[in-house]
C-alpha cells in the first residue's frame, strides 16, 4: 500500500480572507504600500532577509534567522495559517511583516522587520498585521511577544498590551502578551493609519517587482562591536586595549 507521505506532512489550510492593500503618506513624503504576498513571492524576498542574520544590532540576527524560516515553511507548506505581508517604497521593500490564525478568535502574531530606519516603517507593518487580524480576520485577540527592546517599545509599550501569563508564545521568550479588540479599536487613527484603495499607479509599482532594501542594516565595520557595545558604547576603551596590543600607541 503507498502513502502520500506529502499528505502527512502538509497542513490543511483553513480559508483566509485576503489582506486589502493599503498605503500611507510617510514622514518622507514618500507613498508605503502594504500588501499581502503568495508562496510565489517569497523567493524574491528570502535574498533581503538572509543578510540581516549577520547584523547584532538590535536582534536583526535573531529575528531575520527567524523570520527567514517562518517564511521558508509558508513556502514550503509547513505551517498551519500563515499570512505574510510586504510593505514597498516605489517597489522597494522596507518591512516584512507575518503571523497565523491559531483559531477563529485568536491570532499568532509573528515577526516584524524593518529594512528602512527611522520611519516607523516597522510600527506601520505591524499596525497593518494588527488591522488584518481584527478587521479582516475578526478576531477576538492576537498574541504577541517582543525579542528586542525597540521591538518591546513599539508593541507592549504603545499599544499598552495585557499580559498573559499562562500562555506561551510560538516563538519562545516570556509568556504572551495580548492585543486585544479594545486596545486595537482605541490605538485606531493614531497607531494603526493609511488609505485605501491603494492608488492604481503605486498599487502597480509594488506589484511589478519587489526591489532590494536601498539602504538596509549592515554589519559594523569593526567585528568587535557587538561585543564591546555592552561594556563601553563608544567602543574606545577596547579599541585602545587593542591597539596597545598590536603596538600602535
Ligand atoms: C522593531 C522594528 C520593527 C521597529 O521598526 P520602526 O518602527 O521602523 O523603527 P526603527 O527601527 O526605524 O527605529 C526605532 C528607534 O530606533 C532609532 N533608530 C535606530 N537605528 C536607527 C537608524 N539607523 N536610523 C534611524 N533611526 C534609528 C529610531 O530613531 C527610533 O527611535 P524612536 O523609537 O524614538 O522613534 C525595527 O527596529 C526592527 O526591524 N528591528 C529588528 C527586528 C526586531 O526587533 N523586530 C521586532 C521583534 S519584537
């Protein structure tokens, strides 16, 4: 007797409404568009996030490592619900942003990721994450955990989310914290904003290509950054120690 073993291994997915694009005015003037991307997508974005997995600075390691695998089991049907969101500047893209439907009331919220600095980017692709679960979805409350502090700031701190102590997040770390439908509806307008129907020119530049990060986080020139970061933030008492090593002061 054969077994389809692929039959076994893939999770039935439940249906899902689609993610209606949106976009917003940035504090750049530039147009964001968020947009919800397929399986098809996802190899044109792995490229963006692979580098980061080098970068300490503020958990992009962790998180890109992370996020890199989630969208890699999306792709590869490992993964019961997931949704992944894109979020382009002229094509560009800055953020990626993802989670799953744990039940009919509850979601998972996964990651975030923000590839242009500075401009809240990040805070919008969640908010967009956030709309998708509550307005689309119509669910009751999504768990959230925070791997960094920038992360811990924009999330449990703004948004003010409940705790959750006896439910473990997917991800790991602390125990859960929780947006719920009134905190959600009260962050409406001030957190969570942009337009929509997504003009037909920029809907159509995003869709055409989904285009490197411009100017994306990078590794330190000097390796020993990270490390030193803890103890000395300007770094010159190590470097010092090391230059006297290596004879040159
Ligand atoms: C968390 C994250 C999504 C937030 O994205 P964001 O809202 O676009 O915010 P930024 O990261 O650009 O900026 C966060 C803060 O760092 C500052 N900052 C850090 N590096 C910066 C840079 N290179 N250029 C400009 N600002 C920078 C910003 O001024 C900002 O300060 P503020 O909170 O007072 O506004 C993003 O920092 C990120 O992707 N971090 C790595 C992965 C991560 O931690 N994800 C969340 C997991 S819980």
């Amino acid at each position: 007797m054969s077994v389809d073993l692929e039959k076994l291994l893939r999770p039935v997915e439940r249906p899902m409404a689609p993610f209606p694009p949106k976009y917003m005015v940035l504090a750049s003037g530039e147009n964001m568009v968020v947009r919800q991307v397929g399986r098809k997508d996802i190899p044109s974005i792995l490229p963006y996030i692979r580098p980061l997995i080098h970068v300490e600075r503020d958990y992009y390691d962790l998180v890109a490592a992370r996020i890199y695998a989630e969208l890699l089991a999306y792709y590869r049907y490992r993964v019961q619900d997931e949704y992944v969101l894109v979020v382009q500047v002229e094509g560009e893209l800055v953020a990626v942003v993802n989670g799953r439907m744990v039940n009919a009331d509850v979601g998972m919220s996964y990651h975030t990721i923000a590839l242009r600095r500075g401009l809240r980017v990040g805070a919008h692709a969640f908010a967009a994450k956030m709309e998708y679960h509550f307005d689309i979805l119509n669910q009751k409350e999504v768990l959230i955990v925070a791997e960094s502090p920038i992360g811990f700031r924009r999330w449990m701190i703004e948004y003010e989310l409940e705790k959750r102590p006896g439910i473990q997040h997917e991800l790991g770390g602390v125990p859960s914290y929780a947006l719920t439908k009134e905190l959600f509806d009260r962050a409406r307008g001030t957190l969570i904003v942009g337009r929509r129907p997504v003009p037909e020119d920029v809907l159509a530049k995003a869709e055409e290509a989904i285009l490197p990060p411009s100017d994306p986080p990078r590794p330190p020139a000097y390796l020993m950054a990270a490390a030193r970061s803890e103890y000395d933030p300007t770094g010159t008492a190590l470097m010092l120690q090391q230059w006297k090593q290596e004879g040159k002061v």
